[in-house]
C-alpha cells in the first residue's frame, strides 16, 4: 500500500474538496398545471411530461 510522504496541508485539501458542495435542485413549471416540479421528469402533480399526458391521474 501507498504511505503519504509529507503532511496534506489545509489548502491542498480544501482544494481538491472544493466541488464535493451540494448542488440546488433545478425545478421548473409544469406547462399544464403550473405546479412545480423537477426538470426532465414527469409532473407529480398532474402526470403530464413534454405536453402530453403520460400517467393517468387515477394512478397518481
């Protein structure tokens, strides 16, 4: 195994931590019902994706 030579300082670290942040979410409008819902998926809400409908909303 691979044993570290010299001590990782608080700048390298951080550095390479430096996109390990969390991210927001990217909601958008449904085009149907206007409720707001996750991009690229269908509307919880009324089951429309890309204005067709695709999940009936007795199932949901």
């Amino acid at each position: 195994m691979g044993v570290p030579k010299n001590k990782t300082s608080r700048h390298k670290k951080g550095s390479r931590r430096s996109h390990h942040h969390a991210t927001t979410m990217a909601y958008s409008k449904c085009s149907n019902c206007g409720e707001l819902k996750l991009n690229h998926r269908v509307c919880p809400d009324c089951g429309h994706y890309n204005k067709k409908q695709v999940i009936a909303t007795d199932e949901l």
